[in-house]
C-alpha cells in the first residue's frame, strides 16, 4: 500500500505580512537617504571648493593681496576725506567734477582697502527743507554710481572681475559743515574707519601705485606727502585716465599744470599718513587752534593757508611719534585740481598771504625737534624727501 503524502504550505499570518512590509519598505527608505546624503556631501564639498575659488579669482584686488588675509601682521589701509553734499538744486562748480575723478581713482586703486567719504552740509535730516533740497550719502553713492557707470562706458577693460568697487566706499553724513583740521582728525580715527594706517588727504588728491608703500609704514613714523601736482608725462595713464574721461569734457580750456610741490616746496603737503593706534586718545583741541585779530584762539581747516604746518605742529605736541617725514619722493599724489583755487576764510586769519609766501607766526610754523646729522643741524620737520634713507627708514621692508 502506497502512502500518498498531502503536501502542505506553511502560510503567514497577516500580521507577519504586514512586518515584512514594513522591513521591506523601511530598508528601502534607508538605502535612498543615506544615498542622497552622500551626494549631499559630495555637493557641498564641490560647491565650497568652487566658492572658495571664485573668492579668490574674482576680487578686483585678488592678484595684490592674495597673501594679506593669510598674513597677520598686514596691515589695512584706509582712505579718509571730507567732501561737500549737493543738492539738485546746486550750482555745480567746475572742481567738484575734479574731485569725484579723484575719488574714482582711489576707489580703483588696489592699494586702499576703504575709502571713507565724510559728505558735510548735509541736509536731509532737517525738517525745514524741501525734499528736492535735500541732500545725504544717499545722493552721493548715486552720483558716484553713475560717473562709475560713465567710466566703465569709455574703457576697454576695468579688471573689476564683476565686483563693484562702490563697495570700498563708505559715506557718512555730517550735518554741522565743513570740519575743521582737528574734527577731521578725529573722524579718521572714528570706529567708520576700519583700517590699521589713515591716509588722510584733500579730495581732490589722486594716488598711484607707490600708495601700495603706505602698508608697511612704520608705526612710529608719520608721514606727510607733497604733491606732484599734475604732469601729463609724470602721472601714470592708469591715474590719470580718471581725469580724462570724468573731468576733461567739462575743463577742455584747461592747461595741465600744476607745479610739483615734491621738487618746489617741501614744506607744503595735502596728505597725511600714519598708524590709528598711534594718536589715538591723543590729539587736544587746544592744540589746532590759532589766534584770530583779536588775538582768540580759534579752529583752522585744511584748505586755509598754512594750516598743515600749524597741524603739523599740534600733531607733534599731541603724539609720540619718533619723527616726521615728507616723502613725496617714495609715494606719489597727484593733484586733480586745474580749475580755479579757493581757500576757506573765516576773516579771522593773521596768517597773510604776501605773494606765493605765507607768514606764519610762532610756534605753528616750527619746531623745538630740530635734527642733527653728521654735526649739522636741520631745518624742522618734516624732513625734506630723500630722508627717509637716512635714518632707519620709513617703511619695513
């Protein structure tokens, strides 16, 4: 008799089933977000690396500082200068085009890293003036973008690699005027000025690339620069294109001369630069003041005659810095300002002008630190340009 087997399947319960599925659907899962966090990761490390590439390639200024954010002892250098706000009602004079030349170059220039503006008479926070009379950095940072954009329109390459270069600019209102020789001191040491050395100068002063030397001045050296005046053979065409293209169709007439006061004069300049840590907290009003006919002493400005010998002087009682030079001879500052002078008069002045000379009374038109080198005793500071190697030298090397 043969046995015949019923074969038999063992079926799972439907709660088993649904554990199964469960598993099935959950590794699944898990196998596709561990899948697309890997290609998460390898995206974002691509997408840094390319980040970090295009930082450094597309800088305008790439090429001159690729090592000074690696470096710590690289100092950061600011640009501080006062302008005076328009409104659209203002009759435009012929050398406020000059001054926004010579602020574009400087906006350029690789060698500065900030370029404050401190825009006086400014009116837009006073109520008892009509909007279309009002004026502010607002206005300002549009101005400058537009004489940007004419700029940009007449060359052939601005190396900017996409990056606006009104992006160095700070502009920062002040509504009490024109500020006097101490005020604008005391601006450039203002927390709005973020670099380590102040280059401190008219508006209308234009720099090259021997500016790129103000990075390494040393912190114990003040220097002042005399101008180069403006020299159409001297000046650099990457300097001088700014005047051409922005303030050469509105001053055709114009002759390009201005003497070069580095040669002439050693004892004028229009520049100052030196490390914020070393007159900070120092400077006192008292000492950029001078007497008026009534013999009160009063505040002076920058374009006054001979005020930068009188601030020169206050500078010395009020700082320690170990000497004074005029180095317009290592970097040079050319001046865009071919159109008619003016200097700030307050009818108080005992300073009078007799011809080209500038009577300038005691003690603001010397000095008691009077060099000696080799036996011979020297004028007072500033040293005359050539100095600078004479001693240790103004600049690390």
């Amino acid at each position: 008799m043969m046995l015949h087997h019923r074969s038999s399947s063992i079926q799972p319960s439907p709660r088993r089933k649904v554990i199964l599925s469960l598993f099935v659907i959950g590794f699944f899962l898990g196998v596709t977000f561990f899948s697309h966090q890997l290609e998460n990761n390898i995206d974002h490390q691509l997408l840094d690396t390319r980040n970090n590439a295009l930082r450094s390639s597309s800088s305008p200024w790439s090429s001159t500082h690729s090592t000074i954010d690696d470096a710590n002892d690289v100092k950061k250098v600011s640009y501080a200068t006062s302008f005076w706000a328009k409104t659209p009602q203002t009759k435009i004079h012929p050398h406020r085009r000059e001054i926004e030349a010579a602020l574009l170059a400087n906006i350029y220039n690789p060698h500065i890293d900030q370029v404050v503006v401190f825009l006086d008479g400014v009116t837009s926070g006073d109520d008892n003036v009509e909007e279309e009379f009002k004026s502010s950095c607002v206005h300002f940072h549009q101005d400058m973008a537009e004489i940007n954009r004419q700029f940009l329109q007449r060359i052939a390459s601005s190396n900017t690699h996409g990056v606006d270069p009104m992006s160095k600019v700070t502009c920062v209102n002040v509504i009490t005027g024109q500020p006097t020789y101490h005020q604008m001191f005391l601006n450039a040491l203002s927390n709005v000025v973020t670099g380590d050395i102040v280059i401190m100068a008219n508006a209308d002063m234009a720099f090259d690339d021997s500016i790129s030397k103000a990075r390494s001045l040393k912190e114990d050296v003040l220097l002042v620069l005399g101008t180069r005046g403006f020299s159409p053979d001297a000046m650099p065409v990457s300097t001088r294109q700014f005047y051409d293209i922005i303030a050469r169709a509105e001053n055709q007439q114009l002759k390009d001369s201005v003497l070069d006061q580095c040669k002439v004069n050693p004892r004028t300049w229009d520049t100052w630069i030196f490390h914020k840590e070393a007159i900070q907290g120092q400077l006192q009003e008292e000492h950029f003041q001078r007497p008026n006919n009534n013999n009160e002493m009063t505040s002076f400005y920058m374009n006054e005659n001979g005020a930068e010998n009188a601030a020169l002087w206050a500078m010395e009682q009020s700082s320690n810095f170990a000497t004074t030079y005029n180095a317009c001879d290592e970097i040079q500052t050319w001046s865009f300002h071919l159109t008619f002078r003016t200097h700030h008069s307050q009818g108080k002045s005992v300073w009078s002008k007799n011809g080209d000379r500038v009577y300038i009374p005691k003690p603001w038109g010397g000095t008691k630190k009077r060099p000696v080198f080799n036996g011979v005793r020297k004028d007072s500071p500033p040293y005359p340009p050539k100095w600078c190697e004479r001693e240790n030298g103004c600049f690390f090397d």
